[in-house]
C-alpha cells in the first residue's frame, strides 16, 4: 500500500514535491489556505531548476511557457552599460538560457500533473502532532488528519517549521520590493537589471510581448505610498534610461505587487520523525540571485530522490536536511550581503558598490554563477547518500 504524504502548501515548492512523491509511489494530498493559486507575478527558473524539473518530468512544459535570457546585461540608470556581456553568456556559463515564466502558467503546469482532487483549498494546517511512525494535522476547520508522512511547504511563516523548532523570528530587512508585469517587447540585449544609488531595477521577457520586472529600495518598514505604488516608481523613475519608463508606462497599476522584505532565521532542524520542510519553510533567502523558487524546485526533486532510495521515511527525511543543507546556507548568505551592498546607507555607497562590480573580470562572474545556477550545480544523491 503506498504511503500517504500530506503537503502543507501549494506553492511553488509543495505543489512539485507532490508531482516528485507521486512519481516515487506515494499518495499525496496537498492542503492550501488560499482559493485562488494564480496570483503573482513573474518567477526566473534557472538552469539548476530546470534540471530539477527534469527530474519530475515537466522540464520542457516549463521551457516552452516563458521567455529567455541568454545574457544578463547591467547597467547604470543613465544607460551607461556597467557590464555587457556576449550574447549567449549565460548559455555558455550555465548550459542553456534562464527561463521567465508567469507564476500562474508555473502554477498551472504543476497542478496538470496532478489528479484533479489533490489540492484541497480553503483550509489551512493550525497545528501537527508527531510519532514514531505517522503524523497529524489539525485543519482550520476543527477536523484532523493523519498520515504517513508531512511535508511543509507552508512558506517563510510556516507553522510546520516552528512546530519541529519553535519560534523562528522574522527581521524587516530595511527595504521593499516591487513587481508588476509590463505588456512590453524587452530587447533581449537590455535583460538584466539597471542600478542606481539604493535602487535597482530588473527586468527580463515574459515570452515575446511581455516582461517581468522588480525594483528595491530601502524604506520604513509598512509604509505605503499616498498616490498608489505604480504613480510613486513612475514618478521615481522617470529620468531613468529606456526601457524603465516604459515597462512602467506598459504595467497595469492594479497589477503591481509590493511586499515588504524580511529575514527569518534559518531553523536548526528539517525534519524530525515523519515530518520535513521545504522551500522557504527550510530556506528562506532574500530574492538577489533569483534562487528562492529555484531551490524549492531542486528539494522537490532531491527530497522524491531520498524517498526512493530509502522506505524508512523518517531517516530519508533526515539525510535529505543534511544533504540539502550543504548547498542552500551559502546561498542565503550571498543572497543577504548583495542585499545589504545595493541598500548600503548612505546611498552613494551603494552606488560606488554597484558601480566597483564591474570590475570583477568576466570568467569570475561567470565561473561563480555556474556553481549556483547551471544545471551541472543541480545534484541528485546517490546510493552512497543514504547509507546504512
């Protein structure tokens, strides 16, 4: 009889560890508090997540829904290029191009490779009780559920995580982020991002007609901009070089997205007995090297990996902390410093930081990026990982 393994959450990270149990024989359910799975914005899959989704089968699906970035240019927001690499630097450095896609089309890919009735919205998980052998959750509507297996999947607040090491708590970072969508045909040649002192700009193609863009600045804590977010980052940026004007002028104000940053600390414990975290729950990194969604969908395919080479889920669970654990706390790291470099007070600092990375030779940017995000730096375990 195969073992039944609820997921706490559909994101991102829950919805392909459940396409990755299924193909490894479990039954799988997953419970997610929201009704609607669409919302977001854009989400860049690297070349390591795409060697994870590889692994679960739906690679392809995901490189045939978005746009491409074989370059990943940086510039000043003057226009002045601060480095301007070839062409097809990333395909060179990686093995093939970053790919941009809708969160919704990701999303939907996903639940596609799901039979119909295994998501369960509306109810979110309140608390989990573990033995020796099974768990149990304890649904916002009073009733409970036991299984064999736990996986939470349930984001940065996840209550899955505090459960196996109680409180973990969150730090605003200083600044916040901004997304949106803009109905505007990027030239692939200007992918990547523009800087200037405190501020940065992303922006990469979302299939031919549409690119998805961010931008970051240091600012209180809650604070909301008076005249709506898409008036204040239009009037902000208006003496920007293209196309940042224009990605603004082409976003529907309704769709622009703010959320405010945070640190979480990391949690000393993954798993313990029948239960595990994944994805932001085990990991929660700030968004600079674009890694956050990408190593959820790496412990998707490396967590289904250990479960298949090994029945006893709990000791699967434990080497798939120790194995994983090794490769998400530098990215964390780096993450947190490239964010505390661009928002640098007082601001001209940030810029004489942003500016200085130009000088780094190109063969080292392309050598370091290779070890977080080509799809050779995507590695399952082996036998030998499982020991015993």
């Amino acid at each position: 009889m195969p073992a039944h393994t609820i997921v706490i959450g559909a994101g991102i990270a829950g919805l392909a560890t459940a396409v990755a149990l299924r193909r490894v024989g479990h039954d799988v359910t997953v419970i997610e508090q929201r009704t609607d799975l669409t919302s977001g914005a854009g989400i860049s899959i690297w070349p390591n997540a795409l060697a994870a989704l590889d692994q679960i089968g739906l690679g392809d699906n995901v490189r045939q829904a978005g746009g491409r970035v074989t370059a990943g240019a940086i510039r000043w927001r003057d226009g002045t290029w601060l480095r301007r690499p070839s062409a097809q630097r990333i395909v060179h450095a990686l093995g093939e191009p970053l790919v941009v896609v809708r969160r919704s089309a990701l999303t939907e890919i996903l639940l596609d490779a799901l039979p119909p009735d295994t998501v369960q919205t509306g109810l979110s998980a309140t608390a989990l009780s573990i033995a020796a052998a099974t768990a149990r959750v304890t649904l916002s509507d009073g009733r409970t559920r036991e299984a064999d297996a736990v996986v939470g999947a349930d984001g940065v607040n996840s209550m899955v995580a505090r459960a196996l090491n109680g409180p973990l708590p969150s730090r605003y970072v200083g600044y916040t982020a901004w997304r949106g969508v803009a109905a505007y045909r990027l030239d692939p040649a200007l992918a990547g991002e523009t800087m200037s002192a405190g501020t940065e700009v992303g922006h990469v193609p979302l299939g031919p007609d549409h690119t998805y863009w961010f931008a970051t600045e240091r600012t209180r804590e809650g604070s909301r901009s008076a005249g709506g977010e898409h008036a204040y980052l239009t009037a902000k940026l208006a003496g920007w070089a293209d196309p940042i004007p224009a990605l603004l002028a082409s976003t529907d104000p309704a769709d622009v997205l703010r959320n405010d940053l945070y640190d979480r600390a990391q949690p000393r414990d993954w798993s313990r007995g029948p239960a595990v975290i994944v994805g932001d729950a085990a990991h929660p990194m700030r968004p600079h090297l674009g890694q956050g969604g990408c190593q959820g969908l790496e412990d998707a395919a490396i967590l289904a990996r250990f479960v298949g080479l090994s029945p006893d889920l709990p000791a699967a669970f434990d080497r798939f902390g120790a194995f994983r654990r090794r490769r998400v706390r530098p990215l964390v790291r780096e993450s947190a410093a490239i964010g505390r470099i661009v928002n640098l007070r007082p601001a001209f600092l940030s810029g004489v930081a942003s500016r200085a990375s130009a000088l780094i030779p190109e063969w080292a940017v392309a050598s370091h990026l290779a070890s977080i995000a080509a799809g050779s730096a995507f590695i399952l375990p082996t036998a030998g990982d499982v020991g015993g």
